[in-house]
C-alpha cells in the first residue's frame, strides 16, 4: 500500500512539474530541416551580431557595439536541441545561459536580447536554428581516471 502512495506521488509530482506531458510541454515539437547557409545570411542580416559571435568563423561585422558578445556554438559537453535553441530566440528570458555575469547580459531578471517575435519569419527561425546547431561540437566526456587506492601497498579499491 505505502509503495502504491509513492508511486502515485511520483507521477503526480513528475505530471506537475511538465513532464508528464501537459498542455504546455514541448512534446511533439519538430521543425524541419533547415538550411544552414541561409541561416548564416539571416544571422547577419537580423543583426545577430550586434551581441554575438560565433565559434569557429569571422562573420565580419561591427561586434560588440552593445558592449557585449556573447558567444554561440563552440565546444559544449552536449549539443543544445532545436526546442533549446529555438526558446532562446523567442523566450531568451526563460534560462539565462551559465557562465556569464548576469549584469552584462540582463536587467532584472530580464534578457537584454532583442525581441525577434515581430521581425523574423519561422523559416528565418528554422534555419538559423540550423546554422548555430551546426556550430556546436561535442566534446567527448572523459572519465576521470583514478589510480588505485593503496594501503599498505595493498590496492584496496581500484575505483
Ligand atoms: C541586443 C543584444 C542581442 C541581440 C541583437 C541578439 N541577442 Fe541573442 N542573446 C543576447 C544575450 C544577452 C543572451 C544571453 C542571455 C539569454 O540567454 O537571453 C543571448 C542569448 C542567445 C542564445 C542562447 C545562448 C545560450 O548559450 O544559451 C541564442 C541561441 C541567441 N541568443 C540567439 C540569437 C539570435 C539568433 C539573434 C538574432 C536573431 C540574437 N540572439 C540577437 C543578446 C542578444
């Protein structure tokens, strides 16, 4: 019975939290391919670069003019998905990325990231979603190696 009780509390929990599914999950959510050179050209032509560079090539446009730059694509321990990239672009509040100082790139809470939602086409989104996935490389994850433990010259554990 008290086994049942928590099984029951765990679906309700992982159902509350969203993903169970809900109205408001991102299941279901596919775009089709986009086109990565096109996705290049709008990068610039939206004036992405005004905050942005991109790892790996020169866009060479005037960077920084907002006093920042933060830095998309690169080496990244996972890929971000097209759900995670396309949220950036049109909630870039939802989660402020790790690693920066949040007075650069917020005000209260609030990303300084222009609002594209008006601007952009979907098959602008689509294939810039395509251009900075294709900036992203994966690092391999390498585990830690750790000599084995010795007591009295005696290996104890080896991991
Ligand atoms: C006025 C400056 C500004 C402009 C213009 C801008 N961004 Fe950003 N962008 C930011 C800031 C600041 C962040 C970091 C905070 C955040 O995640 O919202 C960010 C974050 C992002 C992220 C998430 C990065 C991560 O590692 O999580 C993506 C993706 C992104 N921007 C794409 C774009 C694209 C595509 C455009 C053009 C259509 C654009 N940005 C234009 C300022 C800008």
């Amino acid at each position: 019975m008290r086994m049942v009780c928590i099984t029951i509390g765990i679906c309700m929990l992982a159902g509350l939290s969203g993903c169970g599914g809900g109205p408001k999950s991102a299941k279901g959510f596919t775009l089709p391919d986009g086109d990565i050179e096109r996705g290049q050209a709008a990068f610039v032509s939206l004036k992405c670069t005004d905050c942005h560079r991109v790892a790996g090539i020169d866009l060479s446009v005037a960077e920084e003019e907002q006093g920042m730059s933060v830095r998309l694509g690169g080496e990244v321990s996972r890929i971000k998905t097209y759900g995670e990239l396309v949220t950036s672009i049109i909630n870039p509040s939802h989660r402020l990325p790790e690693g920066f100082n949040e007075e650069e790139i917020a005000v209260d809470g609030e990303s300084k990231m222009r609002n594209y939602n008006d601007v952009m086409t979907v098959s602008q989104l689509i294939d810039v979603v395509a251009f900075l996935q294709s900036r992203y490389e994966l690092i391999e994850y390498e585990p830690t190696d750790y000599p084995p433990f010795l007591f009295d010259d005696k290996v104890v554990a080896t991991k």
